[in-house]
C-alpha cells in the first residue's frame, strides 16, 4: 500500500511540472519569420520573382480577399505579379502576432495595406502560414481578408 501511495505522490509531482509547449517563438525565429515577410513583401514591390521562388513552398495556395484562389507556386506567382500590375500602390504589411503551432510551423496575422497612387488605402487582413525547411522559414498559405463592410 506504501508503494502505491509513494507512486501516486510521485507522478503528482512529474505531472505538476509539465508545462504545455510553449508557442510563442524564439526571438531568432520571430526575427526569421519578420524577415521572411519583409522579403515577401519587397519581392511583390520589386516584382522579384528569383526571391518569391525562393521564398515560397512548392504547393503554397493562396486565397485572395476576390475569393480566388491561387494554387502551386507557378500560379501564385503569376496571380501576385499580376494584382500588383493591376493594382498599382505602395503595399504595407505589419505584423501583428505570430503563433507557432510546433517549432517548424507557424500562423503570422498581418495588417496589410494597399495605398494607391491617388493616397487611397484598402486596408485588409493578411494570414501566412509559414514553415521552417533546412532551418529557413518559407511561405505555405496566404489568406487575405477585405473587413466586412468594405469594398
């Protein structure tokens, strides 16, 4: 009876130390993961496509605040280089949150910011979801979001 009483106080012990995993990242992956939006975004700016290739995973999709989607990475690029075409502006994108869900993935939430050429801005929602490969984050999803309401 001894034992199993000792064996209860020791697994109260163990357990009262376990921490759930935490996941807020690093200030190496948050600087890594500010990085690689910082390229995204000059890339779209520079209409970079060597930095979007590289940036950007093989099956990425992208889902824009239209409602299309945008699916591979030869369609994504082309679907980005076009909007910037047609959609002239200076774009902004400022990190809000970034939440690993394990150490090589994670969701970054974004404001993102169209200000045209005329000074008119739209400003949107952007999610990334970005995973760590060969120790180098990359871009997997895009989900843009117009806030209801707004055209």
């Amino acid at each position: 009876m001894k034992n199993i009483w000792l064996l209860i106080l020791i697994s109260n012990l163990i357990l009262a130390n376990l921490n759930a995993q935490e996941n807020i990242p690093s200030k190496k992956q948050s600087r890594d993961i500010h990085s690689l939006i910082d390229n995204y975004s000059m890339a779209r700016a520079k209409k970079d496509t060597l930095l979007l290739k590289k940036i950007l995973t093989t099956d990425i999709d992208q889902l824009v605040s239209s409602g299309t989607w945008r699916k591979g990475k030869q369609e994504s690029m082309k679907g980005m280089l076009r909007s910037s075409k047609n959609n002239p502006g200076t774009r902004t994108l400022k990190i809000e949150s970034i939440r690993l869900l394990n150490p090589l993935c994670g969701i970054v939430d974004a404001r993102y910011e169209i200000t045209n050429p005329e000074g008119v801005s739209r400003k949107m929602w952007s999610t990334f979801i970005v995973v760590a490969i060969e120790d180098e984050w990359k871009i997997s999803a895009i989900r843009n979001m117009l806030p209801a309401g707004q055209q």
